[in-house]
C-alpha cells in the first residue's frame, strides 16, 4: 500500500478503521494503518500510517511512520524515516533517522540524520539533527544543536560538556528562535606565570627595604 507521501506499508498490514476506538496498548509485528481512535500505546515492528482524522493519545515506536491529518498526544520514535503532512499535529517528542516536518510539534525534535522542515511547519521545541534544511515561512522557536552520536556513556558526558550548541543567526531571526546566551571564554592563568609574579613582587619589596634602609 501507498499512500499520498510516496510511503510504503508492507503487503500484509492491519487496518484500523474510523470509527474504532481502542482502549489499550497495541503491538504489532506487520504494518499499520490507523484511522480511528488509539487511547494507549503503539508498539509495530514495521511501517505505520496514522489516516485522517486519526487520534492516539500515547507514545508510538515503530520503524518508519507517516502522519496524514492525525493528531499525537505521546512521544514518538522512529528508527528509520518519519513524516508528517501540514494538517497534523503532535505533542510530545521526535525521535527518527530522518524527518520531513509539513505540521506542528510541540516538543523536542531529535534526528540523526537530515531534518526538513516546511514552510506550512510550525515546531516549537529545541532540535537536534546531523543536518537541518528550513524553507521560509516556517515558525520554529527553541535552539538547534548538532546531532553527536552516543559511543558510550564516558565520551557523551565528554562531548556533552565540550560540544557548543551551534545556533542559525539567520533561522533565529527569520523564525524567532530563542537565542541563547553568549559565554565568554576564560583565560587560563598557568602556575609558573603566578610565580613569577610573586617573585618579582618580593624582589620589589625587598628593593624597597634596603632603600629604606
């Protein structure tokens, strides 16, 4: 199955039709497509497409998943690739490999790779990608960071603490983002350059001394 975004659901899918209202987690090892009302948990281990009119109120893990006039209350991850048309809406956190953003998110936006955003997009959160495109018109508000990916637990404390958060000017002040504030470096003072000073300090009062005297 194919729909409107050029996104493929494997042949054997489940349909969840409008009208439906489920009450409960779902976990499913084929394809999705859902167009009723989920009140819990999505769990697939393939492609979801959430129809028209679709409503989950919980978080979604799945490989890939395309939105199409839904609406996400819940966190959502994504291992491979993620989109969302202009009619849809979520509120929560991105996770995916890729994103092609047309709606609004109301959270943080993680992505591991490219993240598109456009200009119909409203996203109101901080991002965080390997690489970010923005077309005009779009309206972001929160601050863009590169994406490092995690190796282990000792070198993502390391890079967390030495990576700048590298901001857009153009982005920020194009779509009001929220700029944060500038650090200035400190000077590093070595201990032999103390030293010094305090032996020229004592040379001089000694000086002064035997002049005295």
């Amino acid at each position: 199955m194919e729909n409107n975004k050029g996104f493929n659901l494997d042949e054997n899918y489940s349909v969840i039709s409008s009208g439906v209202t489920i009450r409960g987690n779902i976990e499913s090892k084929d394809s999705l497509s859902i167009a009723g009302i989920v009140e819990g948990d999505v769990y697939c281990e393939k492609e979801i497409e959430l129809a028209q009119n679709c409503t989950i109120h919980g978080d979604i893990k799945s490989a890939s998943i395309a939105i199409n006039g839904a609406e996400i209350r819940g966190n959502v991850s994504v291992e491979d690739r993620f989109v969302l048309d202009k009619d849809s809406i979520i509120v929560g956190s991105l996770s995916a490999n890729s994103a092609r953003i047309n709606g609004r998110i109301d959270g943080p936006v993680k992505v591991s790779g490219e993240v598109s955003i456009a200009s119909t997009a409203v996203v109101i959160g901080d991002l965080m990608s390997s690489s970010l495109v923005v077309e005009n018109g779009a309206q972001l508000k929160g601050s863009y960071t590169v994406y490092v990916e995690e190796v282990h637990e000792e070198a993502d404390a390391y890079m967390q603490s030495n990576v700048d958060e590298i901001v857009i000017e153009h982005y920020y002040q194009a779509h009001d983002f929220t700029m944060p504030e500038e650090t200035q470096p400190v000077e590093a003072v070595s201990e032999a350059s103390v030293n010094q000073e305090s032996y020229a300090q004592e040379d001089q009062n000694t000086n002064n001394e035997q002049f005295e005297g």
